[in-house]
C-alpha cells in the first residue's frame, strides 16, 4: 500500500514537472514596442515667415512631402508633430521638440522615433511650389462703375463695392458683392442706399463686416458718409455724414485699426485734408500736422499700429507729401515730394501701400521737365531704417498716368498694376535678384479702366479692373494651390 501511493505522488509531481515544462516552451515573447509619427507641420505661429499653415494629418507611409512658396527660407524652419505615446523623436542623435527645434530642410531630414528596442524612420522632404500666375475669374454680369476692391481679412476672400450704372447717374446706388467658389455672391440688398452715390472706398472690420465709404449726396451739402454690413443689413456708422453739414470733396479712404477704430480721410470742399475715427459711439476729429498744401487726391493704409497717409498736393505743378500717425504723433516722410521743382505731377492718381517692416511703396505719375518726357508711373520706396527715398526699379515709361494701383505682398514684395500702351490691365512684379522689375504680365487684350489690386493675408492676389461697364477679376496664386 505504501509503494503505491509513494508511485502516486511521483507520478503527479513528474506531470507537474512536464505540465511546467509545457507551459515555459509555449510562452510567447513581448511585442514590440509601438513608435509611429501621427502628424507633422510647419505652422504660422511658430515660423514668422510662413503666411499660412501646411500640416498632414494622419500620416499612413514614411515619407512626408510638403511644397512650400518660393520666398520661403527652408533652411531654418521649426516643425509641429504628434507621435504615438512614449516616442522618442531625433534628428542626426539631437533630441527634436514640436514646436521649437529648427533644422535645415533645403535637403531631406531623417526623422528617428524610438521607443525600448524599436526604431522607425521617417523621412521629411519639402519642395518649392511652382511660381504664382495670373488666371482669369468669371466676369460679372451687371454693369458697374467705380469699383473698389479688399480683402475679407477673416476668409481672404475678394469683396468688390461698386456704384451701379442706370441711365440716369441721379438713379446711381451702392453695391457690394464677393467672389468664393467660382461664384459671385451679393451682400445685401442691390442699390443699397437711399440716394445716389460716387467714389466708394470699401474696408472691414476686425470680424470680417464690411464697411464702405462714399461720397452721399442723400445730404444737402452732400458729404462723406459710412455705412457697415451687420445683421444681414446696411447701416449707417454713426451719423449720415461725417463732416459735420460741411460740404466735402468726393475723395475719401478708410481703414480700419487692430482696436476696431474706423478711421476715414477725406478730402474737404476747400481740399483741406481731414481724418476722422469712429470709437463705437461717434465721429472724431483727428486733428493732422505737417500737412502744407491743399490735396487733391490720397491714399491711406494702416499697418502695425500706425496710420499712413499719401497725398498729391494742389501746389504749382503739384508734389506729393507722405505722413504717419502713431501713438497719437504725426511724422511727415515726405513733404511735396517730386524729383525736381520744374516737374509736375499728375493730379487724381496716386497709390502706396507698405510692408511689414514699415517700408512705403508709392505709385504715381511725373514728368521730367530736363528730359521733355511726358508724365511717366514711376514707384518710389521710402526705407523706414534710413530714413530715405529712392525710386524704385526703372520708370514704366509704357504705363498709361490714368489708372494704376500697388500692393505688397505677404512677403513684402510690391507689384504695380497699370495699362500699357494699348491701355491693356498689365502687371509688374519687382524681382529682388536682379534689383528691378520682371517682365510684364498683359492679363488681357481689353483696354481697361478702374484699376484695383490687393494681395490677401495668405499670399493670393487678386486684380481688378473694368472694361466698359464690365467687370473682371484676376488670381495671381501657384498652380501648386489649385
């Protein structure tokens, strides 16, 4: 009896013995560890240089390609990106932050995620889009006069106000409508005002409402007034009329500041220069300093902070005259201003605009009385850290003195559209390699009038321009982004 339960006990200690061995030979090894990029991007906020996003989301392969503008250094840009948890991210053995490491990427960079004993490479390339070109947009089918265009600075839309086109010009009323997804779009009623209606100058505010200034002649002495688009309806900004029951010139401009101040110049019956602001309750006088002359024409853009104002003087032969306002101080950067007293300037044309570093472009027409040529558009550049005026590239001596505009892009760099000799909408762009402009870009073969170019916050420009009645709009924009 003992001898068989002693075999018993052996026998289930042998089947313990092999039921463990079973066990240890079938146990499976640990996976490895999960490392993977999920997105990755360059982001405006952390590359100054950037005028727009590029991101890729939910990355599947291991290759990452972005194309990038031409203007774009790519040599010191900082990368946005999410891996899986516990990733360790490298470059070339530097340990890599989102949002704050900077690499070189003019070649392809190698991405290294670890994580315990797995590794995976991914590999980022960026390439240069191909260059902006022009591309015609559907024309307009109504008839339109004194067009004025902007950019929606919350969807970097093109708006147009324009001032309709009866017969009788008593019947003549205020317009505004927007080009998006190929399609023309009225805000708001048509003939939106009471009574009739010339020069609009069209802005927006901070979130996007437009806002239009024109010359009302609904008041008896007809004046400037504005009116905004809010609530799905036009309305008056403060009082009809600004200037208070005294008569005012036609010409006017407006702007709106980063506190959602409306400022709008314009010029008086006297041709005195005047400036207004609106703070949400009224109209204010903004008294200006260093103006020396009467004005008979002006151009007005705000950036950064700071107010800017250029003016044609209605002196003898007339100049021009640039001034700043900021933090409540008047700077003159050019008073009656030509290249020398025998010229003239020609009167009701002039066009400025300025970057971001506080640099002026301005456009207007002169004649050079040594030479005996005629007036020529010529494009001069105050540099803001010199202090000083240069004249920018060549004189366009084929550029027709009765319509032009300028715009900056979103990289600083001017572009001046004009008629040419066969009054055809041409572009210029100024080339930085060669310190001049490009060759020029007929956009067509019409002759043209009411000239207008804005450039959007994301790099796109757009021109626009009448013929006849007609209205047409141009893209300028990369091939790349269609």
């Amino acid at each position: 009896m003992k001898t068989k339960i002693n075999f018993l006990l052996l026998l289930i200690a042998c089947t313990g013995f092999f039921s463990s061995c079973s066990s240890d030979d079938d146990a499976l090894p640990p996976e490895p560890a999960e490392v993977g990029m999920m997105s990755f991007g360059f982001y405006q906020e952390d590359n100054d240089q950037l005028v727009q996003d590029y991101i890729l989301e939910n990355i599947s392969g291991k290759s990452i390609s972005f194309a990038l503008p031409k203007q774009v250094d790519v040599t010191n840009l900082v990368a946005r990106f999410t891996t899986t948890e516990n990733d360790i991210v490298t470059v070339g053995g530097a340990t890599q932050v989102s949002g704050e490491t900077t690499n070189d990427y003019s070649a392809a960079v190698e991405y290294l995620l670890s994580e315990e004993n797995t590794n995976e490479i991914y590999t980022v390339t960026i390439t240069k889009m191909a260059n902006a070109v022009w591309s015609q947009l559907t024309a307009y089918d109504q008839e339109v006069r004194d067009v004025s265009l902007s950019i929606n600075p919350t969807n970097a839309m093109p708006y147009i106000g324009y001032i309709s086109n009866p017969e009788e010009y008593e019947d003549r009323r205020l317009n505004l409508i927007s080009y998006q997804d190929d399609v023309w779009s009225r805000i708001g009623a048509a003939d939106f005002n009471s009574a009739r209606a010339a020069d609009p100058d069209l802005d927006f505010s901070n979130e996007g409402n437009p806002i239009v200034s024109f010359g009302d002649y609904s008041l008896d002495p007809s004046q400037v007034s504005i009116m905004e688009y809010t609530e799905n309806s036009w309305n008056y900004v403060g009082q009809p009329g600004i200037s208070e029951g005294e008569r005012s010139y036609r010409e006017s401009a407006l702007v709106t500041g980063e506190d959602g101040t409306i400022y709008n110049f314009y010029i008086d019956n006297d041709r005195q220069l005047k400036l207004k602001a609106f703070d949400g309750t009224a109209w204010n006088t903004i008294a200006i300093s260093g103006v020396n002359s009467p004005s008979v024409d002006l151009d007005v853009v705000y950036e950064k902070g700071a107010l800017y104002v250029a003016t044609i003087d209605r002196t003898t032969l007339q100049s021009v005259s640039v001034f700043k306002y900021e933090n409540g101080n008047w700077t003159t950067l050019a008073d009656q201003m030509k290249e020398a007293p025998e010229n003239a300037i020609r009167t009701y044309r002039i066009a400025m605009d300025v970057d971001t570093e506080g640099n002026v472009y301005l456009a207007y027409a002169e004649s050079d009385a040594a030479a005996g040529t005629d007036y020529q558009v010529k494009v001069k550049k105050y540099t803001a850290e010199s202090n000083s005026w240069s004249i920018l590239g060549d004189i366009l001596p084929d550029a027709s003195f009765r319509s032009f505009d300028l715009a900056v892009d979103a990289y600083d760099n001017p572009m001046i559209l004009y008629r040419n000799a066969s009054d055809n909408p041409t572009t210029l762009a100024f080339d930085d390699e060669v310190n001049n402009w490009a060759s020029p870009v007929v956009l067509s073969n019409n002759e043209a009038d009411d000239l207008e170019l804005e450039y959007a916050a994301n790099g796109i420009g757009y021109a626009a321009y009448t013929v006849g009645n007609q209205l047409y709009l141009h893209k300028y924009d990369s091939p790349d982004n269609q």
